[in-house]
C-alpha cells in the first residue's frame, strides 16, 4: 500500500513559496541546508501541533515516572494495567467531546455511572435469575440492552431539560450528578451488588477477558493496513476534488511512524504473560501439561481496550463523517447561525445528550465486570477526570472545537498522571491537587492558544 501512494499522482512537481516564512518551501521533499523550519515541516505534513505537543508531553512523562520508580512504570505489566485502566473514562471522553463541542456541559457522568451499574448489577444478580435461571446466556444481554437503554433515557432527560426547556447544562448536570447518585443508593439502599454474570465479566478484561498474542497480533497488522490505506484514499480524495495533497515524504513518513507505534504497542502488549496462577488453571482447563519452566501465555488486549478502541472508531466516524456530526460543530461554531441555516439544534443538543448516556452505560459495564461489584459509590469525581481529559485533548470549553482522538489521548494522560503518582507512593490528596493545576494549565493552555489563532 505504500507503493500505491508513491504511484499516486503529485501535484507539487514545483514547489510553492510561503512567503510568510521567508520565502521557506512549504511542500514536497524536504529542503537541504536547513532552508526549512521545524514549524513549516509540520505545516506541510499537516500534522495537529497541539496532538504533537501531548504526544511529547506523555513521552516526557512517561520517562520521567520511570526513572522516579525505579524502572517500573514502562514495564510491560504496568503499560497492560494502564490501558485497561484509561478505558472507562476514555470512552466517556469521547462522548463529552461532543457535549463541550455543543458549548454545553455534563456533570452527572459519574453518577449516571453508578446508577446504571447498579441497575444492571440488580438484574445479573436479584432479578434476571429469579426468571432465567442463575447462569442462562441471555442474563447479560438483557442486563447490557437494559443498561445502555437506561444511560439513553437518562440523557435524553437532561437534554430535554437543556434544549427545549432552556435550563443551562451546568445547572441541569449538576442537578443530574445529585439525582443519580441518590438513585444509584437507593436502588440497593447503599448494599455493594455482587457476583456479576460470568459472561458479563468478559468486558472488564483479566485473565478471561482477553484475546491472546495471536490475535493480538492479528489486530496490529490490521491496524497498519488500515492506516495505510486510509492515508491512500484521502490522498486520492484530495487529488480528485482539487485539492493539494501532502508532500509524499510526509505520507510515507506518517505511514512508518503510525504502524511502527502499533506494532510496538504490539509486541509490549505481548510482552506481558498471563501470572502462572492464571497460566497453570488454563492448562488444566485445555488439557496442556504443565512443563518444568512453566507457561509463556501472552494475555494480549484486554477487552475493556478492544472496546474502547471500537468506540473511539465509532464516535470518530459519527464526528466527521455524518450529518449528525456536521451540525454538532456547526452549533458550537455559531449556533444562531446553524439555526438559521435549517439545523434541529434542539434535537442535535437532545441526541449529544442520549449519546452521552448510552456511552456512559458502556463504560459502566466495563467498570462493574472489573470490580466483578457494583456499589452507590462508583464513579466518584469521575465527571472531572473526563472532562479533564477532553480538555486536555484539545477540546475548547468555548465550543467548536474538539477531536475523538484527542479526548482518547487525554485520557491516557490523565490515567499516565494518576498511575504515576500511585507508583511513587504520592498521597491522594495531592493526587487531586496535581490534576486540578493540570486541568487548569490545560484550559489556560488552550485560552493562549485561541487567542493566537485568531
């Protein structure tokens, strides 16, 4: 596939002058004799700088927890840990985008949360085996339809209330995040629900919730031909309608440095074997004898990163390739303007919201199959850390402005900031104070930022 961008046709056989850069060449191969800056290489390659700047502030903070925990922090153990544990708010980030895009706001995530894993704990557990039986297969679908039915009603509720009543979506959400965590107690009068379903438990990964080294590997290579390929058509695309394309030195460039960051993951996620308690039960269960050395079973992707990797897909084509998407930056961008031109901004704002409840049901099933429980006081402050994390993703609190991709990086940052600090034994009263400077440098990051740009 590489080949068939270098077969595509290049509309730079000249390379045009900025003259904003000093008569700098601002497409095709590079210049020698650094003719080029750095800030004009990444112009031609048309690469997000603020996507840039967060991917080399993880690097930086990665390294730097390593070495402060003495080595432990970029082990192959704790990098699988930390993927499952970004999940939850990963995927809710996704969904705030939207909301935040919209120029409103939800407060109540983490309390929707919490109710909803409580009403799909109190079907596994009390109310679904009453009628099926304990341990009939259809117990977790009923449990998960209901759930997701649940965080969409929800949500759609607080929509209602924002779009048509004319309520702010501070007020309504935060009015939501009290209402919902007294439902959530009162669903089971404070009690902790457990065991969930054996199958539901699948989705908050552990030993059974994951897909092995092969097809762990069978995902990556996927990936990478999935990345080449779109990098093909949207060059074509480009090309077709008239428009310049990249230089090719930066598609083959950003083909390489994509698939060899898949790859890497890859291999560590692989790198990471199932604990020989785990590895030894597997064998009796699959009739393997249990050789001298033991057993090298790579766990491979967990399921809670499998799905979270599906949603950030899913909500990356909704945001970009649908009307639906179209007329939701359209309302952050001028809402009277979107109005006039014909969009339901009403209806857009009602729909952001039933799709932050149903992401916010997925992300629950994820929580209580990990805890294997579901308590009134799950998802405490987890409203901040999502929010955080969008913003952080370059998400703009004045709305217009938000990406998937970022939102799902900056819950990685945030999960990185949280994991780091537990490694290195830091109080969790100065955890909370960390994340609250951060959330604030972050919206003064991007206060600067917006001011620049225009």
């Amino acid at each position: 596939m590489l080949l068939a961008l270098a077969d595509t046709p290049d509309t730079d056989q000249e390379d045009p002058v900025d003259a904003r850069d000093g008569g700098a060449v601002v497409s095709g191969a590079p210049a020698t004799g650094g003719s080029r800056s750095i800030g004009t290489i990444i112009r031609s390659a048309e690469i997000d700088t603020r996507l840039l700047g967060m991917i080399g502030a993880l690097i930086v903070m990665w390294i730097g927890f390593n070495i402060m925990s003495g080595g432990t922090f970029l082990t192959a153990r704790n990098l699988w840990n930390l993927t499952v544990q970004t999940s939850v708010v990963a995927i809710m980030a996704t969904g705030m985008v939207l909301i935040i895009v919209t120029r409103n706001i939800d407060l109540s995530v983490g309390s929707m949360l919490a109710a909803v894993g409580m009403a799909m704990a109190l079907l596994q557990t009390e109310i679904l085996p009453d009628i099926f039986g304990i341990g009939h297969p259809a117990i977790w679908i009923i449990a998960l339809a209901a759930g997701v039915a649940l965080g969409a009603a929800m949500g759609g509720l607080q929509g209602v209330v924002v779009a048509y009543v004319g309520v702010p979506s501070f007020i309504v959400t935060l009015g939501g995040l009290l209402v919902w965590r007294g439902l959530a107690w009162w669903m089971a009068s404070g009690r902790t629900i457990a065991p969930m379903d054996r199958t539901f438990q699948i989705f908050g990964g552990g030993a059974r919730g994951t897909i092995g080294g092969t097809w762990t590997w069978i995902i990556g290579i996927a990936a990478c031909l999935g990345i080449v390929a779109l990098l093909v058509v949207r060059r074509r695309q480009k090309i077709k309608f008239g428009f310049e394309p990249r230089p090719m030195w930066a598609e083959i460039g950003i083909a390489v440095v994509a698939c060899a960051v898949v790859m890497g993951a890859t291999a560590v996620i692989n790198s990471y074997p199932m604990p020989e308690r785990l590895a030894m039960q597997y064998a009796e269960e699959n009739g393997i004898a249990w050789p001298p050395g033991g057993l090298t079973i790579p766990l491979g992707l967990a399921t809670p990163v499998l799905i979270t990797i599906v949603v950030a897909l899913v909500m990356q084509f909704v945001a970009t390739r649908t009307r639906y998407g179209r007329y939701v930056y359209a309302i952050g961008g001028n809402p009277e303007a979107a109005e006039l031109a014909g969009v339901k901004t009403r209806w857009t704002i009602v729909k952001t919201f039933m799709l932050m409840g149903v992401l916010v049901a997925i992300a629950s099933s994820v929580q209580i199959a990990r805890l294997n429980a579901a308590t009134s006081g799950m998802g405490q402050l987890t409203e901040l850390y999502v929010i955080a994390a969008a913003v952080i993703g370059g998400t703009s609190l004045s709305g217009g402005v938000g990406t998937i991709p970022g939102a799902v990086l900056g819950a990685l940052v945030m999960q990185s900031l949280i994991s780091g600090m537990v490694l290195m034994g830091v109080d969790a009263p100065l955890q909370d104070i960390v994340v609250g400077i951060v959330l604030i440098v972050a919206v003064a990051l991007d206060s600067v930022y917006r001011r620049k740009a225009t």
